[in-house]
C-alpha cells in the first residue's frame, strides 16, 4: 500500500499527493470519496502512506477515464 511510481511527471504526481492528503485529513471530504476504504486504511497504516494510496487510486482513475473517453461514475451511482 502506499506506493507510487516515480515514472512519469514528478509535479502531477506531487499535486496528486496533495490532494489526496486533504481527503485523508478532513474527514467532510472523506465522506465524499470512499470513506470506507479509507477509514479501513487509516486504521492500519500513517497517515501519508494513505494519503499516497488514495494519490494512486486516484491517478489510475484518472488514467482510466482519459483512455476510455468515459466520465467517473462512483460504485454508489451506478
């Protein structure tokens, strides 16, 4: 859990990690995006390694949607 490649653009990535710290620090943003993943998460691992998971979730996310030409649907919505 918690690794990301150094592949690809180091700025993105960073950005990407910032982001994801603000999810796994407010717990109004977390309610939003997988709090269940992430509440599991953070009771077995820090806080910053979390935060990198969610950044990888979210990049492959990301990569998923801009190869399929699709818009993100969550697990609730669908």
């Amino acid at each position: 859990f918690g690794r990301i490649t150094k592949q690809g653009d180091s700025y993105l990535r960073h950005l990407l990690v910032i982001g994801a710290r603000n999810v796994v620090r407010y717990p109004k943003a977390r309610s939003r995006v997988g709090a269940g993943w992430i509440e599991a998460l953070l009771e077995r691992r820090r806080p910053m390694v979390v935060a990198v998971a969610v950044a990888n979730k979210l990049a492959r996310i990301v990569w998923a949607m801009m190869t399929t030409g699709e818009f993100y649907r969550s697990k609730l919505a669908a």
